[in-house]
C-alpha cells in the first residue's frame, strides 16, 4: 500500500480537547453561538464553512460545501442560485442538513431542518454589499448547469460588465436560504471514543435535549 494511505489508516487521533458534560444549557440556538465563536476566536479556517445535505425529488442525496452567512433569529442563512442543483433538490424537497466540522476545537454539529427562501428585501441587501465581481458572477454563471468550454463563461462575464457599467441588479434567480433547526447535534470528541452528543429536537416548540452513544 501507498505509504501516505498506511500513514493515514495507523494515525489514530486522540480527542482530549474539550468536554461536553455540563453547562450546555437548554438553548441550542446559544450554544451554536457560544461553539461559533470559540471556533471564530481558535485558528480554525474558515469556521463558516459548513456542508449542506439536500435530496432529489428521485430520493437520491447531495453535499456542497457553502458559507453560512447570518445567524438569524429563525435560523441559519445561506446564499446561492435557486436554480442551482441544490436549489432545485429544496424546491422539491425542502428537508436539509447541515454540517459543521471545527476540527481545531474537535467539535461537530449536525442541523437538520426545512429550508425556506428569505424576503427578497434581505437577498437585495446582501447581495448589495458583495464586491462587484461575485456580483457579475452570479449573473454569469447558470450554477450547476452544463458548462461546454470556460470561454463561455467568460465571455458571458464580459457581457455583463457592459450591461451592468455601474450598479448590479441582484439576479432574481440568486438570494437566500434559512434553514429552519429542528434537530441539532454537538459532538465534542473525547478520548478512547467516548465522545460527547448532545441532541436537542424541537418537540411543540419546546427542545427535548438528550444524550446519545457516541
Ligand atoms: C469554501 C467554499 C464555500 C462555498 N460557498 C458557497 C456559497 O456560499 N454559495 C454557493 O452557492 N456555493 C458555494 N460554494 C460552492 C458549492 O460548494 C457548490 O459547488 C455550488 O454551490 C454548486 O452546488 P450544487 O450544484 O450542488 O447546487 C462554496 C464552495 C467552497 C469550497
């Protein structure tokens, strides 16, 4: 075998960075915050990066990897095209998943939930405080479409700048997603694989907190 593989299956981590035994509280929202800005504060990259699950009308499962972008009183925000792949799986199927991993701090939380597209005014407003080339971008690119060749990316970029001299009109087709929690997992590694869960499930608009075997 490869020697980096065998290097790989021999390495076995150790979690001993933190524990999740008390002090979770019983609001899920407030502990993602709390969870979210330790990761902000720790060197973990990119601790908005989250993968998003959705489903095909035909049943079949998908991730990408997207940016959450507001942590909204009704829940959790995110940007795209509502033609893209994704946007149609929610259309179809509005169940979603979203997943955290903060290696740094060994902590993983899993959101699981209904997407809904937020108001046309909040999509305008970010989309208006975006740097002028994403804009033009989320005009030029028929996300997750068929693409022939780059140049006609590309040239459809070129377009646009002409079209557009000044001001970028959001795309009607591109704004935002909140998703909604009803179910959220904290895992916090712990050694020997004992790790912590905490499960909080909206039951009649109260959280039903438990723990599960890790
Ligand atoms: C770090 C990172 C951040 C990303 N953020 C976004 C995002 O916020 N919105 C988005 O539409 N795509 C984002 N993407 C691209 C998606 O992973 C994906 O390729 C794209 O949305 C098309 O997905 P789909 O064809 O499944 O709909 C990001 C990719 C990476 C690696």
């Amino acid at each position: 075998m490869d020697d980096f593989l065998d290097a790989i299956r021999n390495d076995h981590h150790n979690f001993d960075k933190g524990k999740l035994s008390d002090h979770f509280g019983d609001n899920p929202l407030e502990l993602f915050k709390k969870w979210y800005k330790e990761a902000f504060e720790s060197t973990q990259a990119e601790p908005n990066a989250m993968s998003l699950s959705t489903v095909s009308e035909a049943g079949k499962p998908s991730s990408r990897i997207l940016y959450l972008k507001e942590l909204a009183e009704d829940g959790f925000v995110f940007y795209t095209n509502y033609q893209s792949e994704k946007g149609k799986n929610l259309e179809s199927n509005p169940n979603a998943c979203l997943l955290f991993f903060w290696n740094v701090l060994e902590r993983e939380v899993r959101i699981e939930g209904k997407a809904t597209k937020v108001s046309a005014a909040l999509s305008d407003e970010y989309f208006a405080s975006r740097p002028r080339g994403s804009q033009l971008g989320a005009w030029a690119s028929h996300q997750s479409d068929v693409l022939e060749d780059r140049s006609e990316l590309e040239a459809r970029l070129v377009e646009l700048a002409k079209k557009y001299p000044n001001e970028v009109p959001r795309p009607p087709h591109w704004g935002g997603y909140v998703i909604e929690a009803q179910k959220l997992e904290f895992w916090q590694g712990r050694p020997s694989r004992l790790h912590d869960r905490i499960v909080f499930e909206k039951e009649n608009d109260s959280w039903e907190i438990y723990r599960k075997n890790p």
